[in-house]
C-alpha cells in the first residue's frame, strides 16, 4: 500500500497497547492524513469504532467464526455512521478461502436454525435456503458457489 502512494497504519499482535492505541487516533483524526489501517482481525474484532473515520472495509482473510467476521463488519456498521458502508471480502477462488468460506457459512448456518424464529415445519433444503437467504440479506457474505458445493445440504435440526 505505501509503495502504491497510500498513507497507511500496521497494528500487529506485538505492538503494545500505546501503539495500537495511537494508531487508531490517528486514524480516526480527521485532521491525520492516514488514509489506510492495516490490522489483524483478531486483535481488532472488539472494542474498537472506526465508523467516524472509515466506511469502506475489506477482509483479506475470514475469520473462522462467523460471530467474529459479523463483529468486525461492525466496526463500520454503527449509529453515527454517516455514509453507506462498503466490505469487500477478498478471496482466492478454487483455493482454501472456498473451504473456509462454507465451513463458516454452515457453522453461521446451524446456529442461526437455532436461533432464529425460522417456524420448526420448516424443514430439510426449503430450511437450509431460507437460512443462507437470510444470511445473504444480512451480511452479504453468501454466494452462489455455496449452494452448489453444498448439494448434499446440511441437516438443520430444530
């Protein structure tokens, strides 16, 4: 990124705490001209708004529990955010990202079944298409391969 002319932020697991903490105030200083925050998805999942400074995101590498990946679309997605928020979830496709990407969406997909008001008749595939529908509306994170490497379908017991 500072090679393609961007002003850019690294938090790393090993910086200290004062390191991480002023690398987010500079990057949600307006007057700061840090355009870029680099960070590790499980050292910036929690406690940390960045929807005054930021409303384009993207993940280079999902986590593997869907609560985490919601988490951190939640960094953006906040009250106050004044402008529509973008995510971009980069993946490598016929690479490990689609294991992972379906591995978490069936994980998602099974607690959401328990979860949800999904009516308890609902059963087998119609079940399994509303779920993923439902996550599709919500995060956006579904698609369409999903459907096709999951043939088999996954058994959502009430």
């Amino acid at each position: 990124m500072k090679m393609a002319g961007f002003v850019t932020l690294t938090v790393r697991s090993t910086d200290k705490q004062g390191a991480k903490i002023e690398a987010l105030r500079l990057f949600t200083d307006p007057r700061s001209k840090a355009q870029i925050l680099i960070a590790n998805i499980n050292i910036m999942a929690t406690g940390v708004n960045l929807h005054d400074a930021c409303r384009v995101g993207v993940i280079v590498s999902q986590h593997f529990n869907p609560k985490t990946n919601l988490q951190i679309h939640g960094r953006l997605n906040r009250l106050g955010q004044k402008h529509s928020v973008i995510w971009h979830c980069l993946r490598v496709k016929d690479s490990f990202h689609d294991h992972q990407g379906r591995f978490m969406l069936t994980k998602w997909a099974r607690q959401l079944s328990a979860e949800s008001n999904v009516k308890s008749w609902l059963s087998g595939a119609p079940r399994e298409m509303v779920l993923f529908e439902i996550m599709k509306t919500y995060a956006d994170l579904v698609d369409s391969n999903v459907f096709i490497v999951n043939a088999k379908g996954i058994d959502f017991k009430v």
